[in-house]
C-alpha cells in the first residue's frame, strides 16, 4: 500500500557529489565506530540474513529512528528485514522506485515536527541498486543524507561481502562432502548399487529431487541414459555423436 503524497514535503535528493556539510545528529566519531561495526559483523555473520539482524538494529538506534527496514524490489517492494515498527498508514513506494532510478538517497520530511520523516538509501555496490535501506521516525534531519549515503554504501559492500563468503563456504562444504562421500564409493564393488549410490549422494549434496546417470556403451557407440531417482525405471539410449538439451 503507497501512502499520500500529502503525508510528506515534496521529497529532497541527495547524490555524494552535492551532500551538504556534515553537521550531523550523529556525529563523526559515531558514524565511524558503526562503519567499523558493520565491517566487524560481516566476519561474524553466517550469510545476509544473520548480517542483517545483526547491523539494522543499531544503524536504526543510531539514527535514532523508531524503524528501518531493507526493502527489494522483486519486482514488489518487499521488507526482506524490519526492525521496530512504523506508524504510517503506507509507504510511498513511488519514491522508493524513483531513489532507485537515480540512485539517490531520498528524504522525505513530515510535515509537522512531529510528523515521521523518511530517509530512502539506495545499496549500490559494483551494480545498479535493486535494494533499499529505509529509516523512518520524528526525529530524522535533512542534514543526516550525507552520512546516509556513506553508510549505504558500506552496507552494500558488506552485503556483496557476506554473499561472497557464504558462496565460498556452500563450495567449501561441497568439497568435503564430496571427499566424504568418494571415500564410500571403494566399499562397493557392483555396479548397480555402486550407481544408485552416487545417484542418491549427489542429489542430497546438490539439494535436488531427481538423478540420471549416463554410461557409455562403447561397443555400441551409444549413450544409455538411466533414471537412477525419482522416475520410474527406464532407459533411454541415444548415439554417442548426438548431443542431449535438457
């Protein structure tokens, strides 16, 4: 649900080239023991979603904001982590669209001082943005863009971080399980068991529901396919020189 116009002044945009000066709720010294935090937590954190609930609760504490949340367009606006709770009747996704199209960081003013404002970071790192950083509450101030944009941007190079490290840690333990499992393969010596052994490992290690396996005949120059899992037995052969999609 997008929220009126009316809720906020007409949004402001800020880009890293024309932030204004430093004058920050903040303050410097604060801005750089969270930086230093976020990268901290990236070595701590199993994967986004750990890095996530560990850093949004203080960025939001920091910014003395009463919510914030990360949102990804997919392509519905959803919260992907919230911490806190917002008071707004809806948000305006409109400019979340338009924060991400210019990759901008939005602020939205309430209209009175006790109305919520918005802050709408974009996460760019090494690629166009498809994420966002929102931090809504009373007490948020035009003047704090500058740091919103610094800090977006560490946060997504944190998050492209953690993707990374968990992508190395899935191979790592592929690897293993790989050894492990071809550790086992010397115990059988027929060849049936032996192929619905390595059927049912590989599906277990690739998290899938099917296996096949292909065996070469050589005398007869053909490929045999045999559904080994999830199918019915079959066999499906096909000449050595043709080639398979699928």
């Amino acid at each position: 649900m997008s929220t009126s116009a009316s809720t906020f002044a007409p949004v402001q945009w800020f880009e890293a080239v024309d932030s204004p000066p430093r004058q920050l709720s903040l303050g410097d010294e604060s801005a750089v023991r969270l930086s230093e935090r976020l990268v901290q937590e990236v070595n701590r954190s199993r994967g986004r979603e750990e890095f996530l609930s560990r850093t949004i609760p203080g960025i939001v504490q920091g910014w003395a904001a009463l919510w914030g949340a990360l949102f990804r367009r997919t392509p519905e606006w959803q919260a992907e982590f919230e911490h806190g709770r917002s008071e707004l009747d809806g948000l305006p996704f409109e400019s979340f669209a338009d924060a991400l199209d210019r990759n901008c960081v939005a602020f939205l003013a309430g209209r009175t001082p006790r109305d919520w404002s918005l802050l709408v970071i974009p996460l760019a790192h090494a690629r166009e943005a498809t994420e966002l950083l929102v931090l809504g509450g009373p007490g948020l101030a035009e003047r704090e863009a500058s740091l919103a944009i610094e800090i977006g941007r560490i946060v997504a190079h944190c998050l492209s971080a953690c993707e990374r490290m968990h992508q190395f840690e899935q191979r790592a333990e592929r690897l293993r399980a790989t050894l492990d499992i071809a550790s086992t393969f010397t115990l059988v010596h027929e060849t049936e068991p032996l192929l619905e052994l390595i059927a049912n490992e590989a599906t277990r290690l690739l998290g899938c529901d099917r296996a096949s396996i292909f065996i070469r005949d050589e005398e007869r120059r053909e490929v045999v396919a045999c559904p080994a899992l999830g199918v019915d037995q079959a066999t499906l052969r096909l000449p050595d020189d043709k080639g398979i999609v699928g």
